[in-house]
C-alpha cells in the first residue's frame, strides 16, 4: 500500500535511525513502498427467476503506470494513480461470447456509484420516488433486472471520484481534464481486458451525463489508441456538445430554443398544461422550439411589437411562467431561473437534474435556487447503500471518504477545446466511421434539465455520418429526470431496453 515507508536504504548504510529519518544534507532518504493493488474477491449469487446466477465480485484500486521518456530516454513505468473499480463476472462463462459493459457516471466529479447500485449492477439501493420517499437508513436489495444477466459489468470511479487518488506525492490535478480523464480510464480499461482475458469478448461503454461526453471520446480512443473495438456505446441523459447547453460562454442563444421542450414537459407535470397529454405538449413546443422560436430570437430588437408579443405569449404558456417574466427575461430563459421560478408562488423549487421533484424554497425571493431538490433526495440513499455494501458485501474497507460527488476536480480543464465549444460529436463520428459494427443507444428523461432531450437529439441530427451509420443510432425515452432509473417504471424498462440492446449489438450475426 501506498503510504508506507521502505527503511531498506538506511540498513543499507548501516544507520539505526527510525523510518522517516534524514541524512545529514536534510535529503530523505526513505520513499513511499511502490503502491500495488488493492483488490479484494468474493463470491455471490443472483436470483433471477427460477436460475441462480453465480458470480464473482472483484473491488478496490488498481494501479495505473505511465511510461516516462524524457530526452530521448526510457525513464521506466512508473505509477501515478491508483483508480477504484469494481467488477461482476459470471462464473463458468464463455469469454468469447459473453459481453462485458464498462460504465461510469459524469460530473465531472461523480463516481460511478449511481449507475451501480441505481440500475446495472446485481445489488441497487431503495430510495423511494417522487412523493414517496423512503427514510433513513433506506434499504438494499438484489436486482434481478441487472445488466449482468447478459454481460459482466466494470464499474469505474475517475480520478478524485469514489477511491481513486493519485500516488503518494503524485498530483491529481493533471488527471482533472478531458484528455487526461479520458486516457486514464481508456487505460483502467486496458488493463482490466488483458488481465482477465477479455480482449476477444464483445465489449461495450456505458455514461451518464458527462460520462456520455467521456464515453464517446473514449470510443475513439480505444479504437485509435488500443485497437480496441467496441460492439456498442450507451449514452444515458446524453451531451456531447456542451454548447447546447450553454446559456453563459458562447451567448448563441441556441440553448434557450433547445430547452424549451424540456420547460414544457416540466409544466405539464406540474399541472400548467390541464387537459393536454404530454405528447401533445411536446409536440407543440418541440415543433416551435426547431423553428420559430430560433427566428424570433435571432431577430433581436427588430422583431415588430406584434412579433414580440406573440413569442412572448407563446413562450409563456408552453414553459409555465407568466408572460410578465417571459417579457423581463427578453425571452430568453436561463435553466437555474426556471426551476426557481416555475411554482415560486407555491414558495417551491422544482429539481434540476429531475424535475419532478420540489422542495421548500430557501427564499421566495430568490434569482436562483439554493440546491436541488432531487440531488437532495437521492444523495442520502446511495451513501448509505454504497458505505454498507461496499464493506459488508464486498469486504473493501478503507479509511478514505468515498466521494460520491467530488469538489476536488475543480476547476476542470478544457484546454483540449481553447477558442472552441467543448464538442466531442466529432470522436463519435470518427469512431462510427472507422469501425462499421458500432451501435450506439442514447436514453432520454424527458424530465431532466441538466442533459435536456431536445438538445442532445439536435448534436445527433447534426452528425456528419452516412445513412447506414446513422441506423446505427437508436433511442429510448422516458417519463423521468437525468437519472430515469429512479421511477421505477422507467428503471424496469430500460433494464429490459439496455439488455436488449447488449444482445443484439453483441451477436456475431450482425
């Protein structure tokens, strides 16, 4: 383990000083044990029907090495971050034919925590949902919808997130990037195949959020890097061009037309659309928001009284809001506003990342919300779950907090992208390109205003690929937020959708 100390030198000298003493220059003589991997096996069983699948559950930090060549010389591998990890495999199973799913959550900040133990792995927490939820110390159970009925599951924690630090002495603030976060987990990856023999398996990546933007530059990288050709890529609550939801940087104004959709869906839950169904409304706003709200927006101060006024009212009716701050906001209503505004005179604030959730206001007077209530409903629940599960069932005990949501990666460097929008449609557009076989399926929320539906379905539109690649896109929508697992209407059904889609993307057939 990292962190110990190596008195070999100073025996080697012939000093009897204790560990940690210096010689007489004030140079340390004592460095670090070189960290080893901590990983920890056990064996279980999952009740899916009539059958009992065995499995075997691996968790811990796995060292990751980075060759050092300095002046045209080899410096050695040497170890700079110790990531944690956690897989299922089934026992007694074919490798060649049985798929493995390596997953992971965004942020970028999250560990992979939420996709674990909220819909793909054998084990998932009990939260409750929208009205219902469950109080503490909450509850687990098996999950016999798990993805590991038809493919072994790696779930990966990036650097800063979960357990995974930097090496004693190391710095993480390198890893906190998009090249560098995609590298380390492409490599994380790397390792975990040739390991356990993998490399002949159908392989598949599944993010969320941000993990969407991280997944389809991994699905390059792998293949250009590697060589490592992926069956299928999941994108759950999708943003792969950051500037579809950017209400601040670029100014474009393409995010408030983008949004809109999502504004009306919200509003029809929460009641302001009485007696329309939900396809109703989205149709109507959808149809506007591809159209005509972009032209009235792009017109600026030459639209004609009239113009104004009619966008004004439409806009206000489909998102919920009055056309008196429709009018004060020029239009143009920004994501953080909306859900503190919507039921501002039920004094309640409507949750981003799922906006079927509210809670108390902190003040009725406020420009933006003080949090989110969803992230505060289901933060409690997977702390809980995981803190338990990941002592008692999986038998890992360390003393490191576990960061579930990590401040530590902040700020995040986007240096790959300076003078451009952070846009990584392109990576998938080479990936599909350059290997033929790549399905790609993407989950929408219709209730989730952090990844709106509307936003992510116009990157796909706009990607540079022939028809027959394009057919490789598939989607699926539901009735729920950002993480749509959490309705367990959804989560039955897209557990079913997502495994679906394993299969068939993984047989040799197609």
């Amino acid at each position: 383990m990292s962190g110990e100390l190596d008195g070999s030198e100073e025996k080697a000298q012939g000093d009897e000083a204790p560990a940690g003493a210096v010689a007489k220059d004030d140079a340390a003589v004592t460095k670090p044990a070189e960290p080893v991997d901590d990983l920890v096996t056990t064996h279980h069983t999952l009740k899916v029907g009539r059958r009992g699948l065995r499995y075997t559950a691996t968790t811990g930090r796995v060292v990751l090495r980075e060759e050092e060549h300095k002046d045209g010389t080899f410096g050695g591998h040497k170890a700079r971050a110790e990531l944690s990890m956690t897989s299922y495999v089934l026992d007694d199973a074919d490798a060649r034919t049985r798929p493995v799913t390596f997953a992971f959550n965004g942020g970028p900040g999250s560990s992979s925590v939420w996709l674990h133990l909220g819909l793909l792995g054998p084990r998932r927490v009990v939260s409750g949902d929208v009205g219902a939820l469950v109080p503490p110390p909450y509850d687990l159970v098996d999950n016999p919808e798990s993805l590991l009925t038809v493919s072994d599951l790696v779930f990966i924690d990036p650097m800063s997130t979960g357990y995974s630090r930097a090496v004693e002495g190391g710095k993480p603030g390198e890893y906190h990037s998009y090249q560098k976060d995609v590298e380390s987990v492409a490599e994380l990856i790397r390792l975990w195949t040739s390991r356990n023999g993998r490399w002949m398996s159908p392989k598949f990546v599944a993010g969320e959020s941000y993990g969407t933007l991280r997944g389809a530059a991994l699905a390059e990288h792998l293949q250009s890097r590697y060589g490592m050709y992926l069956n299928g890529l999941v994108l759950i609550s999708s943003v792969l061009d950051l500037s579809s939801v950017d209400f601040e940087n670029q100014r474009n104004d393409r995010a408030h037309a983008l949004y809109l959709p999502t504004y009306a869906a919200v509003a029809h839950f929460h009641g302001k659309h009485a007696g329309r169904s939900l396809r109703d409304v989205l149709d109507e706003a959808e149809a506007y928001a591809a159209r005509d709200y972009p032209w009235v927006l792009s017109r600026g101060n030459r639209l004609t009284a009239a113009e104004r006024a009619e966008a004004v009212s439409t806009v206000a009716r489909l998102s919920g809001l009055t056309e008196d701050y429709v009018d004060r906001a020029d239009l143009r209503i920004e994501h953080w506003r909306y859900f503190t505004e919507l039921l501002r005179d039920q004094r309640l604030s409507v949750g981003r990342l799922d906006a079927r959730y509210t809670g108390p206001a902190a003040a009725a007077i406020a420009e933006n919300m003080d949090a989110d209530p969803s992230h505060d409903a289901l933060t409690g629940p997977y702390a809980a779950a995981w803190n338990h599960y990941v002592r008692d069932e999986l038998g890992y005990r360390s003393d490191l907090h576990y960061e579930q949501i990590s401040r530590l990666v902040h700020p995040w460097s986007f240096k790959d992208f300076e003078g451009r929008p952070v846009d990584v449609s392109p990576k998938l557009e080479r990936a599909m390109r350059q290997n033929p076989h790549l399905k790609v399926h993407i989950a929408y929320g219709y209730y989730d205003g952090a990844t709106p539906h509307f936003a992510a379905e116009d990157v796909v539109a706009h990607l540079q690929l022939p028809e027959d690649r394009l057919a490789n896109v598939e989607h699926a929508y539901y009735e729920a937020g950002h993480m749509m697992y959490v309705h367990e209407p959804s989560r039955l059904r897209q557990s079913a959708e997502l495994a679906d889609f394993v299969v068939r993307s993984a047989s040799r057939d197609t």
